[in-house]
C-alpha cells in the first residue's frame, strides 16, 4: 500500500448484521402479554444477564466488535421491552369518553391492536377505542400521547430521514 493513501476500511452494514436473528428473546417470551407483572422481573433478569456477559469469565474470548454487536441487540431488546411496559401502564385503565365538538360523547368500543415501529422494532401496542355513528373514531390515549396516525415513531422518522423526503 502507498504509504501516501489513507488505509480503506472495510465496509460494515451494522444493521444488516444486527438484524440477522434479531427476534430478541425477550420479546418472544412476553410478546402477546397484556399484563406488566412477568415482563419486568424478565427485564431485570436480562439486564442482569446483560452485566454478566460484560464482565463475567466470557468476556475475557470476545471481540470488541462481538460484544459491541450484542450489547446494541440487547439493549434494543430491552429498549423495546420497556417501550411495552411503558405502553401497557399508560392503556392500563380507560380514559373517560371523548366528546366531539358538536357535544356528542363517543361510546367505548373496545381494545384495538395497532403496530407501532419504533427504533426499537416493531411492536404491537393496544389502546381504548371509542365511536359513536357518524362521527368517526378516537383513541384518547393515542392524542395524550402525541403519537403520530401512521404509526412511525417521531425519532423513527427523524433518524431515518422520513421528513425530508416521503413525509414532507
């Protein structure tokens, strides 16, 4: 190699990489639960998991590029794991009934599953869903959290540069 020309790197797809086998474990396990109560003792239990493969005897063979790979998958799994219970403790309990504009007061309808992508992944939350006949739909929870209607998170959005381009 010239000793004048700067040494090319070699090109990494980190997501690529990250993706491969990316279903988490954690989100396996406690995937269809709609109850807080198993999901957080499981999270203790990964991130204590999570410590150990840092700094327990398996860390002494690893790479840095091995553990830095999957720290960034399992901290994704946490981060979407938390991101569920956070979602599951806000629609724990139903909020009063919207009323519109004109007066009228929507009737609950149900849970409705809906799929949220975040930088997490993709997951599917629940949220109170109230309507009355001729005027349309609400979902409280969906407003009170200032959650956007196509189902991309905001920073989702923002980092993959969907303002500036299709969303504009």
């Amino acid at each position: 190699m010239d000793r004048h020309q700067p040494e090319k790197l070699k090109v990494i797809r980190p997501w690529s990489i990250m993706r491969k086998n990316h279903q988490p474990q954690l989100l396996t396990r406690c995937l269809m639960t709609s109850n807080v109560s198993p999901i957080v003792p499981q999270i203790q239990q990964d991130f204590q998991a999570l410590l150990t493969y840092v700094s327990g005897p398996e860390a002494h063979t690893q790479t840095a590029y091995t553990v830095e790979v999957t720290l960034l998958r399992r901290l994704l799994a946490l981060g979407a794991a938390l991101l569920r219970v956070f979602f599951l403790t806000r629609a724990a309990t139903r909020p009063p009934a919207p009323v519109t504009a004109p007066g009228t007061v929507l009737t609950y309808h149900d849970r409705r599953p809906v799929a949220y992508s975040s930088i997490f992944g993709k997951l599917t939350r629940a949220r109170h869903y109230f309507d009355t006949a001729g005027a349309g739909g609400q979902c409280p929870l969906d407003a009170a959290l200032r959650l956007p209607p196509h189902g991309y998170a905001d920073l989702l959005r923002a980092w993959t540069g969907y303002d500036a381009t299709d969303g504009a």
